[in-house]
C-alpha cells in the first residue's frame, strides 16, 4: 500500500482483521475519513460508517465524556492521535442507534509505514459491565467505611462501659472485702467482747479464754518499746500465742523481706517462737538460736497461772562471733532469695555485746512481769464497748454503700459459710433474678433454679471443682432465667475462697455482675463483623475480577496496535501463498510472496482482476469456477495440481475457504514440487526393493531346496564310506571322513536355519489371540529328551493370551528354552523359568536360566546373524537362532534384550502385545 492510500485501498487492506473482532473497530484514513468499521461498530451505528468523518462519528453515536458533557471532535482519541501519533486511551460514553448507551475504552494508535502515518486504527471495547461494577464496588466501600466507622465507634463505646464496668468491679470488690473484713472483726469482737463480760461479771473464775490482746494498751506499750529500741537498740516485739505480733520495734529487713515472706522460713520463726520459747518459768527470759539461724530471746507473759504471749528480743548476732555466710548463702539459694539482697541485710543485722543482751533481758523481765502484773478489766471492757461500737456503725456504713453501689452497678454479692451451710444474698442478687429482695431464703439449690437450663452443669461444675480442686477462686460467665417472665439475661461470677488456720476453705465469697447489655453488645459487634468479613470477601472477589477484566481490557488493547503490521509479518515467514480474491476475480489482499511471484508490488496488484494484471487464462478460469463455488456453497476445498514448465513440471497443493459472512475466499497455495519429486523418488525405490526382495526370497527358496539334494548325498555317502572303511584305511583318511561328515551336517543345519529366516516373512501367517501357556507346554513336550538327559526343570508361571503368530511364537520359546539347555554350567542341573507381566499395551515375557551367562558387552552382538561366542567344538549351532528371535519379535512389533553376567545365568525379555 502507497502513502497517501485512499479510503478504498486501506479498506481492502484491513478488513480481514478488523472484521473478526467482536467490539467495534474503526479504521481512519490520514485525512480522518472513516475507511473502514467492523460490522460491530455498524451495527451499533444502525448503519454503514464508511466515508463518515469524525465529527459525523461523534453525532452519530452522541459520544460523550464518560459524566455526560459533550465531546469535541479534536477530543476524540482518533482525531488525537492524528493530530499527535500518539497512543490514545480514554473513557467514554456513547448512544447506539437502538437508544442504549454503553461505556466504553476508546483507544487509537496510528498506523506508520516508513515514519508516515497512513492511517489509525480505534477500538471501542465495550466496559459497561465493567463500570457499573466500579460504580457498585465504590459504593459498597463507602457503604464498607460507614458500617467500619460505626462499629469502631461502638467498639469504642463497649471498651468504655467495659473500663467502666471494670472500675466499678474493682471498686465493688474492695467493698466486698471492706465488708468481709468489717464482718469478721465484728464477729471476733463481739465473741471477745461477750468472754470478757462473762468473765467480769463472775470475778471469782479465772479467764481462760482471755488473749494477750485483751490486756495490753497497745499503743503505749509500742510507744515504750520504740523508746527503750532507741536507746539501746535491742529488737523488741509482743507475739501471743498464735504467733501474731502485737507490737514491735527493731524488725530488721532479714526478717521483714525475707524470712516472714517466704511460707517455710515464716513457719520456721513461727515455730520458732511458740516451741523453743514454751516452758520458760514466769520472771525468767531463754536465749536460743532460731530455725532461720539467728539469735533470739523470749520471755513469758503470764496472767495469774495462764501463758498469754511472750516478749521477743531477736534477730541480731553477737559482737564477738563470725557470722557464717556461706549458711546464709546456702539459705539464700534454697529459697529463692536475692542471693546480694539476703546477704546485705544479713550483713545489717544488730552486732551485740553480751552485756547489752543480758540488761536488755533483764528489762524484758521486767517488763513482762509488769504486764502480768496490769489490771486489766475496766480498760478492757471500756475499749470492748467502743470498739464494737465503731464496728458496728462502720459496718451499717459500708452495708449501706455497698448496697447503693450494687444497685447502680447491677452487681450483687454472696456469701456461703460451709461450716453451717449457710448461703445469704444481697438484695441486688434478688433484683438480678427477677426477685423482690429478701423473697424468700437463699440456698444454693434455688440459685441452680435460677440459673438457665443449659449453663446449670457449668455452674455447678465451676464452684464443685474450685472446692474439690482447692483453688482460691474460680469466675464463670453463664445466663440466669428470670422464673416470673422467662427473660434470659447474663451474668458474670466471680468467687473466692477463704480458709481456716488448718488451711481449710470454710467461706465462699461472690460476687454476681449483670452483662447482659455488654453480652448483647458483643453478640450484635460480632454479628456485623461477620457480615463485614463477607462484605469484604465479596468486595475482594469483585476487585479480582475487574483486576482480571482490566487486565485482559489491556492486553487487547495492546494487541490491537500492532495486528495489522504483525500480519504483514506473520504471512512474510510463511512459505504458503495467501491470497483474497471477491467473486470478479480481484485480488483483495495478498501475502507478499505473492507480489513477488508475479514480480510486481503488492500495492500495484490489489484491488485489480486477474484479467488486469495479465494472468493465464487456462490457469487462472479452473481456479476462478473454484472460487465462485466455494462462495455458494460454503464448502472449502483443497487439491494438488501440477503445472507444466519449460524447466519441467512444477506442483501446487491450493486450499480454498469462504470467509465468514462475507463473499471472499482465501485461497492457500504451496509449492509441493520437491515433495512430489521425493515421493516419487521414494516410490520408485520401494518398487525396486520389492523385486529384490522377492528375488532374494525366490533364491533362498530354490538354493535351501537345490542345496538340500547334492549334500544329502555327499553325507549320506560320507557315513557309509565312514561306516565302511573306518579302520581299513590308515588313521589321515578316518580323520578326513570325519570332517566330511561333520562339515555335512553343519551344512544341512545351517541351510534349515537360513529356511527359518526367511519363512519369518515369506511364511508368516496373520497375527491372532495366542496362548502362550500351551505354545511353552508344546515346547517342554518337545525338548522333554534333552532336558530329562540334562537333569533340568522348567518353572512356567501363568502366562497371557497375545497377538500372534503361532508357528512363530513356538520357534522362540523353542530357541530360548533350548540355549538355556545348550549353555548350561557343568555339574550344575539346569532351571529355567518362564513369566510375564503386563506392561501398558503389551506382555513384558521373560525367560530366565542359570547358566554359564554372558558378558556385557555381547549384549547387542549375540542378536546378530553367524555371531558365536564360543567354538563349534564346545558348544554345538550356527549362530542364527537368537538372530531369529529378535526377527520374528520385531515382527510383532516388540523388542527383545538380554540381562546377564558371567556364571549367574542369563534373563532374556521381549514384548508382544497384549489383546
């Protein structure tokens, strides 16, 4: 094609890839006339496009931009890339004929020959689906970002009310154990304060149950134990029976920070100070050495005849002895203290002179008799009255807070003494199980009542196993079922567990928290999270599958820009001629070996008749009744003719096809002339070589025959002149005969042999179901002689039904099982197997002997015709047997091969195959 193509000449050139695309395509001269457009762009036009401009495009079509405003012709991507030879690629949206409106990808690229635009190719894919799939994707973002705003906002809310809800635990969990702790001291002072009265009222008892801490005024004995602590620096404390210490002065850290922390040291200063201390006489003191290593003293405080406490001095070494470190290190290590830490404040411990002790002793006993010595009853009995007094309005206080703060919180409390069985419950439990408050008695079987159905075996699992397990507490979550309404809400529990001094639990103490909103809350966050999972999944597929659709969108775009030079290029690698021709005869597009055939250009010869460009007619007419026929019919067809030349014949294979919805053929040609000569040439070879080879078969038959008669005689007469004249002659001519003979029958032997191998063709019968187990019981029949003089055995597995020449098949197993007998190892009894198994399309058969083996590398060369591996004198043949197996194996259309080594037998396999 010429620069400055009409529109005429380029629509001829490229209707042949524009016309097979499924969205509309435009092909635009230099002077931006429409020269072409697909049926598709037609169609969606509502009429034919050629010769349109581009302003008449844009009226026809109503394009637009892709929001609705009108387009300019100088917008259009055709006319851009005119006007600049650029690749142009935009958006767009236009009105087909039938009033749909499509969006579509509008891209151009130019068409350049030799650095001259001769024209632009537009494609106007159709991305409808695909924007209203864009459209739904953003909206569902937005409508995804909105629901993620409010759920971060309610999530924000829950974690509030839950940090809320958390303060509120915590502050009601200090009120619980405020309450517990008010509860017990109030307990423990009314049952001291009862003793006491008891006691008073009848002077003349004694007190036994009276306790250290009803006599002394603590707060001035611990004021004068600081003073005498500062003025001579001698630990003091007051410890009563139970190990408690009332008072105290001097603690040093070894004793604060370690020995009272750990549970074994602790239970060694205990033990300490109960055992080593008990039996001192009253008005005495005892010196002795703690279990944690360290020195202590103890003086009894006595009241009347009863042992109340004792005064301790303790937890200091003497000035004039060595601490041992390496104990204290030892200690250290066994307990898990911080080895620096426990050696520093060991290292602080009070170094005391004997003289000291012994004052600070006597002042002990000093004051040890003045306590016992202390009347005690009207003071006590006045702070008795005062103290439970204060109890008991601190305890009306906080039952008072504690219930106002419950029922703000919707968090009740319980309590179960397991000594008595007794279960109480505050008035919010009640609430919170739809009750009125103080309805009825609370027992542990109407909490069960109230709990849901479903969560009861939980329930009561949680608290039995906290007691059957010992563990201090125990929380559960789980829904009640209010009885009057049958409204289910949920709850959460918690429990600790108190313990005796024995360190038995004898109290339970709870607390049960409404969350129900809280529950409700995360039911319906977890709800629309999930419904935002699938919103997401969903929004991820969609995005793939656009992914998916841009992708291909691009790559057809891509393709686009260079299909109409790749064709061009495509067509000059083919050795085929191609060409387009109409019904007149003209010549629509051609490759451009055609052009060069006929010698002239391609640009000259398109669009002109094959009577213009001066074509044979005698040709050309046959061809041309060909085309016209193909155009009517539909038919393609395809021949081989040959052409008569000066320089000889030339041949030509044509193809003619109709294309598609048009009134075109394309017509195929090939020069075929070498092959035809090739098959000709191999055909008069194949002719040749079947009169030789019958030839050959003719003189193998007539010679086996002719040569049969001469050497029967010549040995026949050898053995009688042998059996005549054997010792009558001199010992040369016995010797002589002998040869004679022997050469005769290894004469008659080979002749049989060469029989056998041309009868593998001549004498081949057509191939059928065989089976093969009677062919190998007939050949063990037959070489039963041989095989009973050698002593051997022949093992044959289930063997198959195959595709075969009987006489054939026998005359291998005949030849192999009768080497297996031949090449035997003295003094060893031969024992052949015969198996099989199936191998795809065909039997894997194996013949497998242990005898005298062969050599690697004789693997190829014992298939060939007159090869021996050993002498006539030691092993008797000629050399052809297994050169007629692999013969009549090939025939079959298997192979054979040998596995071998020497002295270890020999497995001979070949295939044949299978029905």
């Amino acid at each position: 094609m010429k620069v400055g193509a009409t529109a005429a000449e380029l629509s001829a050139d490229a209707h042949l890839v524009i016309a097979a695309l499924p969205h509309p395509i435009f092909l635009y001269a230099p002077d931006g006339i429409i020269a072409a457009a697909n049926p598709a762009a037609e169609r969606m036009a509502g009429r034919s496009l050629a010769g349109c401009t581009i302003e008449g495009v844009i009226a026809s079509l109503s394009v637009r931009h892709p929001d609705g405003t009108p387009l300019a012709a100088h917008e259009l991507p055709a006319a851009r890339t005119l006007a600049s030879r650029a690749v142009v690629d935009c958006p767009l949206r236009v009105t087909a004929a039938d009033g749909t409106v499509f969006a579509i990808r509008a891209s151009s690229s130019p068409i350049l020959r030799d650095g001259v635009v001769i024209g632009v190719l537009s494609s106007w894919p159709d991305i409808t689906a695909l924007s209203e799939a864009l459209d739904d994707e953003q909206r569902r973002r937005n409508e995804a970002e909105a629901h993620a705003q409010r759920q971060e906002k309610m999530a924000e809310t829950l974690a509030q009310q839950n940090e809320e809800l958390q303060a509120q635990d915590e502050e009601l969990r200090q009120h619980l154990d405020e309450l517990a702790r008010s509860q017990a001291a109030l307990r423990e002072s009314e049952q001291r304060v009862r003793r006491t009265l008891e006691h008073l009222l009848s002077p003349g008892e004694d007190l036994p149950d009276l306790e250290l801490v009803d006599i002394l005024d603590l707060p001035a004995l611990q004021e004068l134990i600081e003073g005498f602590h500062r003025l001579t620096g001698v630990p003091v404390s007051v410890i009563d029976l139970r190990g408690r210490i009332l008072v105290g002065a001097g603690w040093q850290t070894c004793c604060t920070q370690f020995h009272r922390v750990h549970p074994e040291t602790c239970r060694f200063c205990v033990e300490s100070d109960l055992e080593l201390s008990a039996g001192i006489p009253p008005g005495e003191s005892r010196l002795y050495r703690c279990r944690n290593n360290m020195w202590d003293i103890a003086t009894p405080i006595t009241v009347g005849e009863r042992h109340v406490g004792n005064i301790f001095s303790g937890q200091f070494f003497f000035e004039d002895e060595s601490p041992d470190y390496d104990l204290f290190r030892a200690q250290a290590r066994r307990y898990g203290f911080d080895e620096e830490a426990y050696l520093a404040a060991i290292r602080a411990t009070p170094r005391l002179k004997r003289e000291t002790v012994e004052t600070g002793m006597a002042f002990l006993r000093r004051l040890a008799g003045l306590i016992s010595s202390q009347g005690h009853s009207n003071l006590r009995l006045a702070r008795a009255l005062v103290e439970r007094d204060g109890l008991t309005a601190s305890l009306e206080r906080s039952r008072a807070h504690l219930a106002r703060a419950q029922e703000i919180a919707h968090l009740g409390s319980w309590e179960l003494d397991l000594t008595t069985n007794s279960l109480s419950w505050s008035d919010e439990v009640y609430r919170i199980f739809g009750l009125s408050p103080q309805e009825f008695d609370a027992t542990y079987e109407a909490f069960l009542e109230n709990v849901h159905p479903d969560d009861r075996k939980a329930v009561d699992g949680a608290y039995s196993g906290s007691l059957r397990e010992e563990r201090d507490r125990y929380e559960i979550e789980h829904r009640v079922l209010r009885q009057a309404t049958g409204e289910v809400r949920w709850v959460h529990e918690k429990c600790e567990h108190q313990r005796d001094a024995t360190g038995r639990i004898v109290r339970s103490i709870g607390m049960v928290h409404d969350i129900t909103e809280r529950k409700r809350a995360e039911i319906e966050l977890h709800q629309r999270n999930e419904e935002l999972g699938a919103q997401n999944e969903e929004l991820q597929a969609q995005e793939e599958e656009l992914r998916f659709q841009a992708e291909e969108l691009a790559r057809l775009n891509a393709d686009l820009g260079f299909q109409h030079d790749l064709l061009d290029t495509t067509f000059a690698t083919l050795p085929q001629h191609v060409s387009v021709w109409d019904r007149d005869g003209r010549y629509v597009w051609m490759s451009q070996r055609v052009a060069q055939e006929l010698k002239q250009s391609r640009d000259a010869l398109i669009g002109r008749t094959w009577q213009e460009i001066g074509l044979d007619p005698t040709t050309i007419e046959p061809f041309m009744a060909e085309v016209r026929e193909v155009i009517a019919t539909g038919k393609p067809i395809s021949h081989e003719v040959m052409y008569p030349y000066p320089g000889g014949a030339q041949w030509r294979s044509y193809s003619v096809d109709r294309m598609p919805g048009s009134d075109r053929v394309v017509a195929v040609s090939t020069d075929i002339t070498e092959r035809k000569k090739a098959e000709q040439a191999l055909e008069n070879y194949a002719e040749r070589l079947r009169a030789s080879n019958e030839e050959l078969q003719r003189f193998a038959y007539v010679a086996s025959h002719d040569l049969q008669e001469p050497l029967r005689s010549i040995v026949s007469f050898s053995q009688l002149l042998d059996r005549r004249y054997r010792g009558r002659l001199d010992q040369d001519a016995d010797e002589y005969l002998g040869y004679v003979v022997e050469g005769g029958r290894r004469m008659q032997a080979l002749i049989q042999d060469l029989l056998q191998v041309s009868r593998v063709e001549t004498g081949a019968k057509p191939l059928m179901p065989t089976e093969t187990g009677e062919i190998v019981a007939d050949v063990v029949r037959s070489l039963g002689m041989p095989l009973s003089e050698a002593g051997g055995s022949v093992v044959v597995d289930p063997l198959p039904t195959v595709l075969a020449d009987p006489s054939q098949l026998e005359l291998v197993f005949l030849n192999l099982i009768g080497n297996a007998l031949k090449y035997r190892r003295p003094g060893v009894a031969p024992a052949i197997r015969v198996s099989a198994e199936r191998a795809g399309a065909f039997w894997r058969f194996a013949v497998e002997d242990n005898g005298i083996g062969i050599e690697s590398e004789y693997f190829d060369r014992i298939f060939v015709m007159f090869q021996r591996l050993h002498t006539k004198e030691k092993y008797e043949g000629t050399g052809i047997g297994l050169a007629i197996v692999k013969k009549i194996i090939e025939r079959h259309g298997g192979q054979v091969r040998v596995e071998s080594a020497p002295g270890q037998g020999s497995v001979f396999l070949f295939t044949l195959p299978a029905v």
